[in-house]
C-alpha cells in the first residue's frame, strides 16, 4: 500500500488475520492496537 491504509476500528483482530496474508505498507497504517499487534508479523 503506497499511502494511507486505514482499518476500520470495528474490524477484529481475528477478521484481520483471517483476510489479510500480508502487507506492505509505504505510508501510515492506521488501525487499532490490537489490530496491529496481531498482523505484526505480516506487515513489511
């Protein structure tokens, strides 16, 4: 992702590991704590 991505705050922290494989994201990510905490892994 080449500038904002944004993950609405009603999205899960298991609806996101369940969707999202990976990401790269060139910019912000905007997403609640326990999201990004849960796809740390996947995030480049």
């Amino acid at each position: 992702m080449l500038g904002l991505a944004t993950i609405d705050p009603a999205v899960t922290p298991d609806l996101a590991l369940a969707t999202i494989e990976s990401l790269t994201v060139l910019g912000a990510l905007h997403a609640s704590p326990a999201v990004k905490a849960a796809l740390a892994k996947r995030i480049r």
